[in-house]
C-alpha cells in the first residue's frame, strides 16, 4: 500500500477491493443462513396449496442442507476472510439451492438472474463474469431437470426435450440482457470507485503536504515576532501568529500591508522613510522575480533592531510570485554582539582607544570623501618607553602607555579620535582651528598625570592641518606630521641628555 508523506498507508483499489471482498463474503454468509428460512417459507406454499408438486421432505431438505452449507461457508471464511473463494462458494451455493427447488417443482425464475447480481458487489468484472458462467450452467441444469414434469402437465410440449429448448432458450435470452446490464454496472461501478479511491489517496497527499507546510509554518512563528502569509492573487493577508487565524482583506488602494501599518509609529524617525519604501507591496513582487527573498534591517523605538523579510512561496521564480510570507524578526540581541565584535577588532585592549586597523578606516574613508577644512592630524609618540621597561618592567611599562592614552584623550578626545598605532605611537584626527591650543592642553595633562609606579609622562608630538595646506592630501598630511613628531622627539633627547637608542 502506497505510503504518505507522513508515513501512514494511502488506500488504493487492491487494498479496497481487499477490504471490499471482506465485507461481502460475510454479508453473503448471512445470505446462506437467512436461505434457511426458504425451506419454512415454501412449507407454508405447501400448505396453503401454492406448491402442490413439492413435499414438506423437500422443504427440510431445503433447511437442512443450507445450514450445512451456511456453515462450512462459515468455516471457509474464517480461514480465507478476504478471498473470492468464500464469496463464489455462496453464491454456488445459491444456485444449488435454486436447481433443486427447480427439481422439486417449487420454479422461481426471476432468482436465476438474481444471483449473478449479487456478485456485483465484488466490483470486479471476473468475479462476475465467472459468477454469471456458473449460474447460467446450472441454470440449465435445473431448467432440464424440470422439463420432463412440464412436459407432462403443458399440453404445447410434445416432449422434455423440446420444453426445455423452450424454457432454456427464454431464460437464455434474459439471462444475456441481465449479464449485459450487469457487465456494463460493473464495469462503471469498478472504474469510478477506482477514480474515487486515487482522487482520494491525492487528496489525503496534498492534505499531508498542506499540513507539512503549516507544521513549517507554525515553526516558523515561533522564531519570528510577526509571520504574515499574503495572496497577492486573492489579495489577502493572514497572520500566522494569531489563534484562530485571521485573514483580512487588501484592499486595491493599499500599499502597506496591516502589520506594517501597525509598525509604522514604532519606527526610528530616520529609518521611517527606507522602512516604508522597502515595505511597499506594490513593489514587493517586482523585487522578487529571480530571488527567494529580500530583507531589510531597521530600528524599533521600543524593541530595538529588527529584520523585516518577504520570502517567496509561491510563483515561478523568474516571474513575480503569487504568494509570500512577510516576517518581523528581533535581531536586537544579534546586532549587539556583532556591534560588540566590531567595537572589539577595532579597539586597542590596553589602552581601549582605537587600534591602527580603525585608524586605516578613517583614513581610507577620508580619503574617498574629502577632508573638511578643520581637519588636523597628530602624531604622538610616547618618550622613554623602553628605558621605563628595562628598568621597571614591563607591568610599569604598560602602565605608562595607559597614562598617555589618557592624557591623549583628556586633552584631544572631544575634538575627534585617538588611535593606538604602535607599541608606543598614537595618532589623532581631529576637527580644531586651534591646533596650538591642543598641544598646550595635552602638555599640561601629560604634565600633572602621576602613575603608581612610574612618576611622568611626555609626548614627542608633530600636528598637521588641512588648512595650511589645503592641496595636500591625507597621506601626505600623515607623513608631515610624523616629521614634525620625530623632530620634537630629536629635540627632546637633546634637552634630556638621553641616547635616543637607549630610550
């Protein structure tokens, strides 16, 4: 038996006619039994002088042996439940019974044509054919076994063998009429159950897959805030989160659907405007052709970031799709932790500024957009680093470089971004007309800045500005104020007394 999606066993015309020979063969054995009562029956003919050619021996005999019958058709069926055996054995059974009483003078001749019908039941066209072959022979069986009596009471018969070609040959011609009509139900009945049976095993299959999708589709809810089926042939819209669900109309004049006008207040007001473009059901089945889906990512005032989705369903893929499902999933938590991710590549761990990849960004994107007129770039380098290292350890070392960060931050940091670019180089890039007034702040943190283990800071520093020189570019900028820090670091060691090497 052919199996569903879901594993369970889809009928088909063996399993029904399976089934089906089960049912009649018990149905006919309760024929055979209910055959018990003809010998009563045609008693109580005998009686009242219908049946004067039969005895009440014959009645018994009548009973008698359709009960044996009766139950060794029953033994039968126990042992071979869905067979055909059971079943002809029956119906025989019927004709035997019919010949006899034929014999007996007791003459019922619609109930020859009878017995083929009820073989109709099987809905098979052998069964019947070969019903129909057994009754007819023993149909004439009977017919000649009576013909000798009618012989002797109908004055038309000149002998037995004449008035059995006259009744045989009545009885043949309604016999053919009756097997015609039966073989034509048979055949109609066999082939519309056969249609019904495999209209039925594909219904169950699309029921199967329908219900699949909705499994999908529920699991789906669960992972979404929102999960919303539309029809954009029967211009519907249905939220799959609600119990019972619940379909409403799109109405031609609407671009939006309801869920996204629902939203539409919860939007961060600089999002509003690409929130509602990308939104636009109007738009959404052109965007689709050649793709599965689209996404956008956005900002809920009250939930934080969402990813707003529409995946294709239905549709060919090349052309605009008939159905989609339009979901509103919470990333939040996602951007987050990628937000984080990215603060940390582009952090310095020691000093929590920003680290020389950060740094090669803004440059990068400084150099694709232009550099506004305000722009500075300052270079710092940490001076005596190593000496500190060598002789207090690198625990006071790297104490020191957090006290520069510091300081670089204190003095610089609300003005633009400071970056860690080396063990002990900084860079800034800030936005400031007044660069002298910067370094003379800087000087003065690094100078009341005190450590636990080490006493001082100072900076070797070189600045360059965009305004003095507004036809040089970024690089050249970077360059020119790496000169200038290198040549206050050459000072410093001359006003110190250090071996630069040293230091």
């Amino acid at each position: 038996m052919p199996k569903l999606p879901n594993g369970a066993e889809t009928p088909d015309y063996e399993s029904f006619q399976r089934d089906n020979r089960y049912k009649v063969n018990h149905s006919l054995n309760k024929i055979l039994w209910f055959c018990i009562l003809a010998g009563p029956a045609i008693a109580l003919g005998v009686m009242g002088g219908v049946f004067k050619q039969t005895t009440y021996l014959a009645c018994a005999i009548i009973s008698c042996v359709m009960a044996a019958v009766a139950g060794g058709n029953l033994l039968v069926l126990r042992k071979k439940p869905y067979s055909y055996v059971p079943g002809i054995f029956a119906l025989v059974a019927v004709d035997i019974l019919l010949c006899y009483m034929n014999a007996s003078h007791i003459s019922i001749r619609l109930t020859w044509f009878l017995v083929p019908l009820l073989s109709l039941l099987f809905s098979d066209r052998k069964a019947y054919i070969g019903t129909s072959i057994l009754n007819y022979l023993i149909m004439a069986l009977g017919i000649w076994l009576e013909s000798a009596h009618y012989a002797e009471i109908r004055t038309d018969f000149s002998s037995p063998l004449l008035g059995f070609i006259n009744i045989f040959s009545g009885c043949t011609i309604e016999a053919l009429i009756m097997f015609a009509a039966g073989y034509a139900l048979v055949r109609t009945t066999s082939n519309y159950y056969r249609k019904m049976i495999a209209q039925y095993a594909e219904s169950q299959e699309q029921k199967q897959t329908m219900l699949q999708n909705l499994n999908i589709l529920d699991s789906m809810a669960e992972i979404y805030d929102y999960v919303n089926l539309i029809d954009f042939t029967a211009s519907t819209e249905t939220s799959l989160r609600e119990e019972p669900l619940r379909t409403l109309t799109i109405e031609r004049s609407q671009d939006h659907t309801h869920m996204t006008q629902s939203l539409r207040s919860q939007i961060a007001e600089d999002m509003l405007d690409d929130f509602w473009r990308f939104t636009d059901i109007t738009t959404v089945p052109t965007r689709l052709i050649n793709r599965k889906s689209i996404s956008g990512e956005f900002i809920n005032n009250h939930t934080g970031w969402f990813r707003a989705q529409y995946i294709r369903v239905k549709g060919e893929f090349d052309r605009k799709p008939d159905v989609v499902i339009y979901t509103i999933q919470n990333i939040d938590a996602d951007k987050r932790r990628e937000e984080h991710l990215i603060r940390i590549s582009r952090t310095d761990e020691l000093t929590r500024m920003f680290n020389r990849h950060s740094y090669e960004e803004d440059i990068a994107e400084i150099r694709e957009n232009g550099m506004d007129d305000d722009l500075v770039l300052i270079s710092a380098d940490v001076n005596g680093l190593k000496t500190v290292n060598d002789s207090l350890g690198h625990a006071a070392g790297d104490e020191l470089i957090k006290g520069a960060a510091f300081c670089l931050f204190s003095a610089l940091g609300s003005c633009g971004k400071i970056y860690r670019t080396g063990g002990d180089e900084f860079m800034a890039i800030v936005h400031s007309a007044d660069c002298e007034t910067l370094l003379a702040e800087l000087g003065n943190r690094a100078a009341s800045w005190k450590g636990v283990t080490v006493d001082s800071v100072s900076f070797s520093v070189g600045c360059a500005r965009h305004a003095d020189d507004p036809s040089a570019s970024i690089e050249e900028l970077e360059k020119l104020a790496d000169k200038r820090m290198y040549e206050d670091k050459r000072r410093f060691y001359e006003r110190s007394g250090h071996d630069r090497r040293q230091s």
